[in-house]
C-alpha cells in the first residue's frame, strides 16, 4: 500500500459514522505501528492472541488511555489471563465460558464487557451460539451477573454474496432487538460487534455499532 496508516485511518474513519466504533485489529502488527494508528487517533485496539496482546501490551504502557478488545476463539485455560489484559471480550462463544469468565470476574473484582458471539448461518469453521442454541442459554447468561453482556458479535461464513452477508448482519440486528424485547435485567443488546475489512459497509449498513478492521488498515498479514 502506498498510503501511509495516517492517511487511511483518516480516509476509513471519515467514512464510518461517527457513532460506530472503530477497533483497529493489531495482530501481528507489530508495536511501532501500533504507535502510528495510536498517533492517527485509534484509541481501541483488538487482538485474538493472549501471549501476543501481553507482551504488546507491556510494551505499550505508557499509552494508558488504550482499550483493548479481545476478538478471538477463546480457550478456558486462558479466560483469567483474558480478563486480566481485555476490558472487553467480543468472542463469549458458549455458556461454560460465559459463566467461566463470570466467576473469574468476581474473584478478580471486575466486570468486564463482553459481546456474545452468535452463527446466524451453520459454520464449523467458527464457534459461536447457533440462534436456537443462544436463546435457549438467556436464562443462564442473564444469571451471569459480574459480566456486562453488551450486544451480540457474528462473523459471516467465507464465500457468500454481498446480498447474504448482509442479510447476516441484518437478522444479527433483528436477533439483538428480540432478546431486548424479552426484557432481561442483565443481557443489554446495545452493541452489535460486525463488520471486517471485507464487508464493513454492509454491516455499518445493518446497523453495526463496532467494526472491527485490520487489513484495510494495517496492509496484508503474512
Ligand atoms: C482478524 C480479525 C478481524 C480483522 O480482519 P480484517 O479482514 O483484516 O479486517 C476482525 N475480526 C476478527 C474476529 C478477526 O479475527
């Protein structure tokens, strides 16, 4: 690419509503550039590796206004490490590590934000709650109450079509308001955590409130 990361966040955040929030995603980046997005104004940052994000976190303490967001598959064995390092969890995927994190929450005493991650399509190449699956664990997750469960997160399965990915963003959004209609005392459905390089737009189109992007910002991971 041979725009600078300057250029292209300013170009990608101009072209976002300003109420959608925008999780730069620095895997494999390395911290240097890192620095770069943070000087452009990129104060979120996500991450999908525990050991990876600790020692860039480290080496980034003194930008303390940081929030970052964890987004990838997580393991149970690493789920108080996770809440350790991430005010936010964007990949809850099922209840044993919902109610993981939330007994871990209140043993450290903090209540971290957390999206839950849900499949509107079948998907083996991703986890997450299967619709059916999701609405049947509202009843546990509401008890779930050192967690602050925000809003619901979906990546669409590879190789649809513009019109069926955004169809998933939409029935994600659809899905979100049903479980607020239910009025639950503690699952908020505020956020909706879509949209990658590829297919932001349609999902900011659906009603997104976070987007979550690395390449478009950050060149190609090797
Ligand atoms: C890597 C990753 C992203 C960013 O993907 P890009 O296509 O590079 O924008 C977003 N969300 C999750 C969960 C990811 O793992």
């Amino acid at each position: 690419m041979t725009s600078s990361i300057n250029e292209r966040i300013t170009t990608i955040r101009a072209s976002l509503p300003p109420s959608v929030r925008l999780i730069a995603v620095s895997k494999q980046v390395p911290t240097e550039v890192i620095r770069s997005a943070y000087n452009a104004g990129i104060r979120d940052f996500g991450e999908n590796r525990i050991q990876e994000a600790a020692s860039k976190q480290t080496e980034l303490q003194d930008l303390s206004d940081i929030t970052w967001h964890f987004i990838g598959h997580l393991q149970s064995n690493k789920a108080k490490k996770a809440i350790e390092l991430f005010p936010w969890i964007h990949s809850v995927d099922n209840l044993k590590l919902a109610q993981r994190l939330n007994q871990l929450a209140q043993d450290l005493g903090v209540s971290p934000q957390v999206c839950l991650q849900v499949k509107i399509l079948a998907d083996s190449n991703k986890s997450g709650w299967s619709v059916s699956e999701l609405l049947a664990d509202l009843p546990a997750l509401n008890q779930c109450k050192f967690l602050q469960i925000q809003g619901l997160m979906t990546i669409p399965p590879l190789a649809l079509s513009n019109t069926e990915i955004l169809s998933v963003f939409n029935s994600t959004r659809k899905l979100a308001k049903e479980i607020q209609e239910q009025s639950w005392s503690h699952l908020k459905m505020e956020q909706l955590s879509m949209g990658m390089s590829g297919d932001y737009q349609l999902a900011v189109q659906a009603g997104a409130t976070m987007v979550r992007l690395g390449t478009i910002l950050f060149g190609d991971r090797t």
